[in-house]
C-alpha cells in the first residue's frame, strides 16, 4: 500500500563523529549544537499490505502495564515496611 507522508528532514553532527548525517523525522525539531533543520518533503512510502499495527501496541501497553503493577507492588511494599516498623516501635 503506498502512502504519503511530510518528512522533515535534519541534519545531525555530534562531536565525535567525523561526518554528520541527515535524518527524517515526523515533525520539525529545534535547531542545537547538533543538529539543525533542512526542511520538509512529501514522499511516498511502500507499506507492506499485511502490515497490523496491533499486536506492536498491544505488546507496548502489557510492557507499561507490567511496569505499573511493579512500581504498584513496590510502593505498597514500602507502606507495608514503615507500618511494620511504626508498630514495632515500643513506647
């Protein structure tokens, strides 16, 4: 299937590079020490017809979902611990 898309294109030195190249991204970035804007272009992209972007997605958000429940689980730990340690103290 082709679709058409506006690349902006930048161009991207760092300092340890010896040539510096130019790189396409999907909205125009600020100009910095590395890097600066070119401009932009229409161009015409091939995407496969069999191409599902859901299972990507899917997979990404179970990935977050995991993270959450263990920043989830960690936090609860913590609470758990001080509320231990504030009954052990004695009086």
């Amino acid at each position: 299937m082709k679709t058409k898309i506006i690349a902006h294109i930048h161009y991207s030195k760092w300092h340890w590079e010896d040539k510096g190249e130019y790189q396409i991204f999907p909205c125009k970035l600020e100009d910095d020490k590395q890097r600066c804007y070119v401009g932009q272009q229409e161009i015409e992209i091939d995407v496969p017809h069999y191409f599902d972007h859901r299972p990507q997605q899917i997979a990404a958000l179970e990935k977050e979902k995991q993270k959450i429940m263990a920043d989830y689980q960690k936090t609860v730990t913590d609470i758990n611990d001080r509320i231990n340690n504030l009954k052990a103290i004695t009086v």
